[in-house]
C-alpha cells in the first residue's frame, strides 16, 4: 500500500465510515470518480502489510480516529469469509473537526434558531432513537450483537416526539426553560425534523433500510458501525451518569456520596 493507495482508503473511510470485503444483502459499492471502490478499499486493507497498517493507524490517529476490524462470527451479518472495517473516533483523542456539529445545526434548522435549541432538537430526537432502539428491546448499550434487531418507523420516532412535546406542554412553568423553545412548532416543522434527523444519521452510516426490505416502506435498522458507535458514547461519554446513578442509590441507603457529582449535588441541597 503506497501512500496513493492510503490516500484512496481514507477518502472512501471518511466518506463512507465501514467497508465490506463480502456484504450479505446489499451490493458492493462502486467506485465513483476519484474514489475507490469498497472491493477495492478492502482489498487493500486485507493485503497490506503490519508495517503499512502500522502507517495507516498512525495517519487516522493524527485525525483523532481509528479503524477496526471484524471477522465473521464477531457479529452477526457479518458473511462467512467477509470483514468488516469501521471507523471510528477514538475516544482518547481529541475529536477532529470533520465531526463538526455544523452539518447538524443546517439540517435541523428550519427558521432562525439559536444553535442551542437546535441542539435541543437533536438531542429530544437522538434520546427518543434510543427509546426505539435500546429500551423497546430491552438492549443495553453492550448488546452490539443484537443491532440487527434495532429497527423502527419514522412514523413512531414522529409519534414518540409528539408525546414528548405534549408532556412538555404539560408541566406549564414547571418546563425546564431550555426546553420550551421546542414548544414553538408550527405545521409540518416536527415531520421536517425527523426526516432531517433520520438522514443525518443515514449519512452518518449509522441507519440503514433493513438490507431484506429496502426501498420497501419508511423502516430505518441501525447499522453495526451504529452499535458500535453507540457503546463507544455509553462507556465514554455517559459513564458519569451511571457514577450519578450510583451516588444516588449509595445516598438513598444511607451510604456515603460518590465523589463523581458530589459537589453540584452539595450545591443543589444549599440552594434548596
């Protein structure tokens, strides 16, 4: 692997996120102009040797990111014979700009909104996905084997939202105030909403159609690099909440604090 054959893998990893030496269900994806194709970025992969790997991993760490591989029995939908290669932003490093929030704002965005309530918006949308895709099936954040179980209508993830908003409307003044900003709707803004947040996370390659069903209907099944990902956010991004969790149940039982959150929690009791 020369350092042209390096620059065509990167190119198709960072367009692309997952390359598949035999994917069952779905064609190989061709090549485009001034772009490799995924038979060709694997093969690649598949032939080169510890030395170039060894440079393929130092180039995607200067990025912040890392790719791993997977063999048939790691995961289902993996075919007997394939591989599957996933990048992913490794959670020691610091995240590169290419995972910019920009494409997020633009997309949501419908009118004149703040970036903080266009963050509100992807995060109300990105919980309700994981009601759908984790809490509906009783699945933990770890169960990456089962993502081939994860799927939903665009319709429900519409309709979870209306719920939520509904409940919003609810608690009046009780509302937390960033919050109320996603009260002021108007006409088809949520249905825009959801079909901006759902082809984010398509572009992403974290959604896909299920590979038996597509183009048949509006049914969205999370992708492995979606898995994956998603155990990537539960162990280093939200961890803290489970050492919260933990403080808490350890108070309620008479237990001391965990130190992880003690001091907000302290100044939370003096305010009260």
């Amino acid at each position: 692997m020369n350092m042209t054959d390096m620059g065509e893998v990167v190119a198709y990893l960072l367009r692309y996120r997952s390359a598949e030496r035999s994917p069952a269900g779905r064609k190989r994806r061709a090549a485009r102009e001034g772009q490799a194709s995924e038979r060709d970025v694997c093969a690649l992969l598949d032939d080169a040797s510890d030395t170039e790997r060894e440079g393929l991993r130092d180039f995607l760490a200067g990025m912040g990111l890392r790719l791993t591989a997977f063999e048939a029995g790691d995961y289902p939908g993996i075919a007997p014979g394939s591989r599957y290669y996933a990048l992913l932003a490794d959670p020691q490093l610091e995240q590169p700009p290419l995972f910019s929030r920009e494409a997020i704002f633009e997309a949501l965005r419908l009118r004149q909104e703040s970036r903080g309530e266009l963050a509100q918006w992807y995060l109300q949308l990105w919980l309700l996905m994981q009601a759908l895709l984790y809490t509906r099936y009783n699945r933990a954040l770890s169960d990456v084997s089962r993502y081939q179980e994860a799927t939903f209508a665009s319709g429900e993830l519409l309709e979870l939202l209306r719920d939520q908003l509904e409940a919003l409307r609810d608690l009046g003044e009780a509302a937390p105030e960033t919050s109320r900003a996603l009260l002021e709707e108007r006409g088809e803004d949520l249905s825009r909403r959801v079909r901006a947040f759902i082809d984010l996370q398509v572009r992403a390659g974290l959604l896909e159609a299920p590979r038996d069903e597509a183009g048949e209907g509006d049914i969205w099944q999370q992708t492995l690099l979606g898995a994956l990902e998603a155990e990537q956010v539960g162990i280093h991004q939200l961890a803290h909440l489970q050492a919260l969790a933990r403080g808490a149940t350890g108070e309620a039982e008479g237990a001391p604090a965990a130190e992880t959150g003690g001091e907000e929690m302290d100044a939370e009791e003096e305010r009260a």
